[in-house]
C-alpha cells in the first residue's frame, strides 16, 4: 500500500500544472481533486506511469454527467519513451521479423490507462499544438480494426489530421497518448 507521501514530486508536479492551465478549469478547486486522487492510489500509479513515460499528464476536463476529472497526456508532442510501438498486441504476434519492443495498446493497459480516441484527440488540439513532429496511435474503431488498419493523429498545416495506416506498422516518429478518468 502507498502512503501519501509516495505520490508527493507527483501530486506537485500536477498541482503546478493544474495552476498553468487554469483557463482549462475555471471554476474547479485543486483541493477537491487532491482529495479525489488520494482516495484512489491505483488512479495515482496509473498518473504516475504516464508521467514517467514523458506523457506530462495534465487535468484537461470535468465531466459533468460523471462527475470524473479526465486527464491527458499533455506533452507537445507524442511521448518518447512510447514510439516506435505498433498498435495493439495481435499486430505484435502478426510481426515476424524486426517486432517493435510492445504496442500501444499494450503499454497503455500496462499502466492502467487508455489511448485517447479520435474525439478526445481533437479536443486536446483545442488545448495547443500537439504533435506538430510526431504522430499519435487512436483507439481505433473496431471495424477498422478488423481489417486489419489502425488510426493516428497529428498536427500540420494548423489542421488536425486523423490517418490510417497497418497495425502492424511502428515508426520512430509515432507513439500514441493516454487519458485516464479519476
């Protein structure tokens, strides 16, 4: 079991963010967050993973229905400690020669999060410029999947693009981001 002072360079480091990007957030406190993040140390570990993985994950919404703060990983462009992924672990096993070092989809569950999908992508574009060298895996639609192709996003032309390409395929230039509901 972790105690609260495990968390403490984390939960500093996501205050100080929360403070940055007030614009985001107006009207949410930072105490009432704390609190729900303390009450739940498996959500902790999971911001933990993605900040160690140079994801920088940021507070970007609260959804009113839920009642869950949403977070993404907000670096300027794709994480690097998670490029050069192929997309999920069947396009993992489908590789027999030079198989990336896992997929995306793999890590993200790993770490206790998922890959943001094409609407959540686009609303963190609404946030900044994200990705304007790299690209993105997306969760992808499962009927696209089953053909066998896979979905990633970046920014070019101060336009998002949303692309396809095999889910197999793993480029230096992509890697893939998470968002997480506490």
């Amino acid at each position: 079991m972790n105690d609260n002072s495990t968390f403490k360079s984390l939960l500093e480091t996501l205050e100080s963010r929360f403070e940055e990007n007030r614009n985001r957030h107006p009207t949410l406190d930072w105490k009432d967050l704390e609190k729900r993040l303390l009450d739940q140390p498996v959500k902790l570990q999971t911001l933990q993973g993605m900040e160690e993985s140079g994801g920088e994950p940021a507070l970007v919404n609260l959804e009113v229905e839920s009642g869950e703060y949403v977070f993404f990983d907000c670096a300027k462009e794709s994480p690097k400690e998670r490029r050069s992924f192929c997309y999920d672990h069947k396009a993992l096993e489908k590789r027999k020669e030079n198989k990336p070092k896992n997929s995306a989809e793999n890590f993200a569950k790993q770490i206790g999060a998922e890959l943001l999908d094409e609407e959540e992508y686009r609303h963190l574009q609404t946030l900044g410029n994200f990705d304007n060298k790299t690209s993105s895996w997306l969760k992808t639609p499962e009927k696209i999947r089953n053909l066998g192709g896979a979905i990633f996003g970046d920014f070019r032309f101060e336009t998002v693009f949303v692309y396809h390409n095999g889910a197999e395929s793993y480029y230096a230039s992509r890697g893939f981001r998470c968002v997480l509901r506490v």
